[in-house]
C-alpha cells in the first residue's frame, strides 16, 4: 500500500508495483478511512491514469485525490469477482467518493402480507419485509387505493389492520367492510384460513398480470348463472368483470402480453444524473421510480448504469430480478453484469438496448421523464448546496473557528424524573445527517444534566483516545490528565445499549475473512472496518446553555483533548453559549448557521428521546412480570407479544392467557394472580 499525507505525487506507487491483474482498489484520507472503491480489468493502467496527468482530471477526481492520503488494492481472479468484491466495499465503508443513487423520494407498495395466516393487503414504504409480495413502486397512494377498493369486489381479502382485526374478533362482528362484501372477514370465521389465503393468492396473480383467466373465468360463471336465472347473482358478477377491467385499465399496456422487464433511462450534466425506471411485468406498465446521483468523476453512461445496476438489483430480492432489462448505454462488463444478476436471479438476465420498436418508444417516454426528474431535482438542490455551505461558513464565523466544522456531533440527554436517564450522539457531516454514525448511552451518574453531559463526553473521547492509542498514534499516558487512565481491554465506559444495532457500529473481517496486518488509523486491526469512535469532530454541540457547555469543555480538558470547539444551544431563546464566556453569541433568527445547529439538536434530542421510550417502556413490561414465578425472558416477550401491552394483559382471563405458546392453565392462573395483586 502507498501510503503518505503530502498529496497525490506523494503517495504514488512505485513503478513496476501495481500489478496488471484484474482486482480493486481503496483511497484512503489521512484518518484511514475509504473514501474511494474502484474496480480495474488491469490495476496498473487504471491506477496510473489518476497519477498522469493531474490537471486533466475532472474536478471531482482532483478533490477525490487531494483528500486521500494513501492507496491499496486486492487482486482477484475474475471481472465477476471484481464487481462483486467492489460492491461489497462500497457497501461496508459508504465511501464519500463513489457514486450513490438516492432515490428522489419515497415511493408506496401495494404489499400483501403473505407470511401471516391472514394475509393483509396494504400499502408500504421503505424497506421491505421479508414474506411480503410486493407490487409496483407506485407514483401516487392514491393510484393504490382506486386499485385495491376495486379489486377487493372480486377478490375480498382482509385490509384491515392488525388491531381492527383482534377487536372484531373478540366482538364477534366484522368491520364495515365485511357488511359490503368486500372482505369475506376471516375475523368472525366466515372463512377459513385456507380459502382466505387462496384469495390472497389469486390477488396477487392478478397483480403479478395473470388478468385473463380470471375475466374468463368470472365470464363463464356469468353465463351460468344467468342460463340458471339467476339473475341477481350474474349482475353481481357482471360488476366484478367490470371492476377486473377498469383496473386492468389503469395499466397502460405498452408490450407484448408475455414481456417482462425494467426500462431504465438516464438524463445528466457534468455534475448529476437522474435514473428513472418503469418496470413493466406482463406487457404493462405495473410502475415507476427515481434516483439522483452526484457523477464524481468523468463517468459516462455506460459506467453510470453499472454502477446503478449493482447498487439497485444486489440487494433486490430474486424475484425482482427481471428477464430483460433495457438500458440506454451498455455497461463497460455487460457480460459479467448480465451474469452476476443471473446467479442472483436463479435464471438467465439478457441486458440490452432497443434499437427500434415498441421498447424504443417506452425508452424514449422513459427518457423524458428522467430529464425532467432532473430539471426538478437540480431546483431543489441548488438551494440546498447553496445553504448548507453558507450555514457552515456562519457557524465558523460566530464561533471564531479557523475553518468550517465539517463534522459536527450533538450530544442530548433525556431522563424521566431522574429514571432512566440515557444520551444520544448525532453526527452530521457536510451539514447533514449520518446516521450510520449515531450513539446511544446509559447514563451512570446521577448529578443532573450537567453532571451526565460531563460523563458522555468523558467516555466518547476516552475512546477516542484509546482508538489512537491502539494505533501508536498517541502516547495515553503522556497525554491524559492524572486520574483519567484510559481503560484497556474491553469497553467498561461504554453501555451495552451504545451503538446496539446501529449500521456500522461493529467491525467484521477484512477482504477474504483475513484480518488487516498492522494497525492503521482509524482501523481495528483484527477485523479491517472503522472502529467506533475513531474520528474526532470538528466541533461539539450540547443541548443546554452556559453550565452544559462548561461541563463538555471541562470533560475535554481533563483528557487533554484542545482541538475540538464546544458549544451549547439553549431552547428558550436558541441562544449559543461558548465555555466561560459571560454572555451568548446571538444568531440572527434567518440565519442558515442557526437553522443548522437547531436541526442538529432536534435530531439529537429526537434519538435521545426515542431510546429513553424505548428503555423505559422495555422496564415497565419487565417489572410487571417479574414476579410472576415460572415466567422466564422467553414468555414474558411471548406474552408481551401476543396481548401487545401488560395493560391488555391484566385485563385478559386465564383462559385467553392459555393461548399464547408456551403458558399452561397453572401458568396462567398464576399470571392473573399476580397482575390482579400487584394493581389492588
């Protein structure tokens, strides 16, 4: 690896070093952190193209090259296992450098709940739950909704929610819409589990653009019961045809019957593209989604789609997967692409591009609508990149700082009364929000807010010194004030709820499952990944006025730590109070610098508050069932689960309890016994 923080030249790797193999390569910053993930049919020729001629680079690329501080790379056997290792360190390290589509905005689902014994139809967003069916992305909920009100005449499946659905069921009454006919309310039991579910079943096959047999076979029924006179029931079942073709209407048929696939469009400038998909599953039109991109570097179509098919269909579930996917530039790899998405599909993947035809038209619509998704999105964003420098600049500016805090964390506490008391770290870089870097902690002191500020920055920059310590960046010892020995081994100044499931949070094995040699910045040793709190911040943020900025500063001043800026932002009057000055700095009310230390806050106080629910509602279920002798962690959680609150629970006989998996009748006479005792 070259390594050096002088610049591009002086990190270049020697002549004759790379090798001419197909792998991938990491740029690193001075903190060690990836900021660059790249892939080379020859390592040695796309390599020296950074280092060649610097000043014909595109802008991005010199901004890229100038941040990194060093370069390594990992050979592989194949362009296949390129990509694959590729997307899978984009994925690890989020490197501020690659190209990352972000959808433009949240799309719904029509989704149908299949792994529930009554399956639900409803509409979702963001991520997906796993034994759901999932259909479109829509562009309107409203589109859903017409869909669903008129599908449910033919096919009337449950739509209610889970609580709708418990409460008709202890009342023995269905809903409103099992008075309509539009659900067969498997609530009361007029349908069996098995019949409900071969409901959702056709519902789906509907959906999925089976249409044919079931018109034909509403249409034979109708026929029949018509030569029978019945007449009442053929009208019933003349609307059902009805309703089955003003949905199908709603879906432009814009293919041929058998076609399945996604058209993908692009629409760019120097410095942004927009990705637009229409995805089209028996020859219509089933829906549609966006994403932006930042290009940075000279990236041409071809690249873009690459990258935007790795990105996209590699977490995609199989069956998302299309035959056919249409593109307006083929992929530099199009044949290891094309083979990566069929290992991943189970089926052969074809990517191409329409030259003429009905798919060339669909590609041309397609077209349009990326350009202008890109008109739309270039509006909001010059504002926001306009803004979010600016209110930087500002903060630097009021807080006497020699440059703009490109890294801010806030820190917030929140406490019932004393109980419970918990902290919350957000993390905001470039002025916005990384979520994958936000902490959480319990909070041992019991002095007070100030007291609890003072022991959170206490712990998150001990680790930071110890984080740098273990890389031999730092001598601990000769740095840290007496009394504040750092604490070795495992992390006692951490609670066990800090960081608990949070992206990012933990560190895995480098490349292959080997671990790293040597202990670089930043680096766990062992496993390759960031450690927790190895970057400082430029500047510090607590949620408070005078005597909870005096509280972090003092924190940093005991552990010797002198380069990092403090602030308080007080909510009465968003005040910003520096350590040990008498009077505020005041922010005028417009200004984009307060506007961006109050989100900061906010965002802190909101993940603050929603641990401390969280903690507190998980002692409140523990401490009700404690005492009941025979229950262990696994059945409380079971009977929490079932009933949905200890409230439903007290309320519930012995012989509702005897339901949930697990509770016997002795068990559950015993339950009644010491909920009813602990309420009397």
């Amino acid at each position: 690896m070259a390594r050096s923080a002088g610049g591009p030249a002086s990190f270049r790797p020697s002549p004759g070093s790379i090798p001419e193999s197909p792998g991938v390569y990491r740029f690193r910053d001075p903190d060690d952190r990836v900021i660059y993930v790249g892939k080379a049919k020859n390592l040695r020729q796309r390599l020296n193209s950074y280092f060649a001629d610097f000043a014909g680079l595109h802008p991005r690329t010199q901004t890229m090259l100038t941040t990194a501080a060093g370069v390594d790379w990992t050979v592989v056997g194949t362009e296949v296992e390129a990509l694959q290792l590729e997307y899978s360190w984009i994925k690890e390290y989020d490197p501020r450098f690659n190209v990352k589509y972000r959808d433009d905005k949240s799309y719904p689902y029509l989704a149908v709940t299949m792994g529930e014994e009554f399956p639900r139809v409803q509409v979702l967003r963001g991520a997906k739950r796993k034994g759901t069916r999932y259909f479109g992305p829509y562009s309107h909920v409203w589109a859903i909704r017409e869909t669903v009100d008129l599908l449910l005449r033919v096919f009337p499946m449950r739509s209610c929610s889970a609580g709708v659905f418990r409460r008709a069921g202890q009342v023995g009454r269905p809903c409103l819409l099992g008075y309509i006919d539009k659900c067969s309310a498997p609530c009361v039991g007029r349908i069996s589990p098995e019949d409900h579910r071969a409901l959702a079943e056709d519902f789906c096959d509907f959906m999925a653009g089976n249409t044919g047999r079931f018109v034909r076979r509403l249409e034979r029924e109708m026929a029949k019961a018509a030569a029978e006179q019945e007449y009442e029931r053929a009208a019933r079942l003349r609307d059902d045809i009805q309703a089955l073709r003003r949905a199908m209407e709603k879906q432009a048929v814009v293919l041929g019957d058998n076609t399945d696939c996604d058209v993908i469009a692009l629409a760019e400038d120097p410095l942004e593209a927009a990705v637009q998909v229409f995805y089209v599953r028996g020859g219509r039109i089933r829906g549609q989604r966006g994403w932006v991109v930042d290009k940075v570097e000279e990236t041409g179509p071809g690249e873009l789609v690459e990258r935007f098919l790795l990105q996209i269909y590699g977490e995609a579930a199989a069956e998302s997967v299309p035959r056919e996917v249409l593109v307006p530039a083929p992929p530099p790899d199009a044949d290891a692409i094309a083979e990566l998405l069929g290992e991943h599909r189970g089926g052969r993947v074809e990517i191409r591009v329409p030259q003429r035809g009905d798919k060339k038209d669909l590609m041309t619509t397609v077209e349009r609508n990326a350009a202008e998704a890109l008109r739309q999105h270039k509006l909001k964003r010059a504002s926001d990149l306009t803004s979010r420098s600016r209110a930087l600049q500002e903060v630097a500016d009021a807080l006497g700082l020699d440059q703009a805090p490109l890294r801010i964390e806030c820190y917030d506490v929140s406490h019932m009364q004393g109980t419970d008391v918990v902290a919350s770290m957000v993390v905001f870089e470039d002025g916005l929000a990384r979520k994958s870097e936000y902490r959480r902690f319990s909070v041992r002191t019991t002095g007070g807010d100030v007291a609890s500020i003072h022991e959170v920055i206490s712990r998150r920059f001990k680790r930071y010194l110890e984080e740098r310590s273990a890389t031999g960046e730092l001598d601990v010892e000769a740095d840290a004030e007496p009394g504040l020995e750092p604490q070795a081994g495992a992390r006692p100044d951490i609670g066990p709820e800090a960081g608990a499931g949070e992206p990012g949070a933990e560190a895995g094995a480098g490349p292959g499952g080997e671990p790293q040699a040597g202990a670089e910045p930043g680096i766990d040793p062992e496993t390759g990944r960031p450690r927790r709190f190895a970057y400082p911040p430029n500047l510090v943020v607590v949620d408070g006025g005078p005597a909870q900025a005096a509280a972090a500063r003092r924190a940093l001043d005991e552990l010797g730590v002198d380069d990092v800026a403090v602030c308080g932002l007080a909510k009465r009057l968003e005040e910003v109070w520096l350590p040990d000055e008498e009077l505020p700095v005041i922010l005028p009310r417009t200004s984009e610098a307060l506007y961006l230390l109050q989100r900061v806050r906010d965002e802190a106080h909101r993940f603050a508050i929603t641990y401390h629910r969280s903690k507190r509602s998980r002692s409140v279920r523990e401490s009700a069932l404690d005492g009941v002798p025979g229950l262990g962690p696994a059945r409380r959680q079971a009977l929490i689960k079932h009933f949905g609150s200890v409230k439903r629970l007290r309320e519930a006989t012995a012989a509702q309890i005897c339901e949930v998996p697990g509770i016997g009748p002795a068990t559950a006479e015993t339950i009644v016994s010491a909920l009813k005792d602990e309420t009397s």
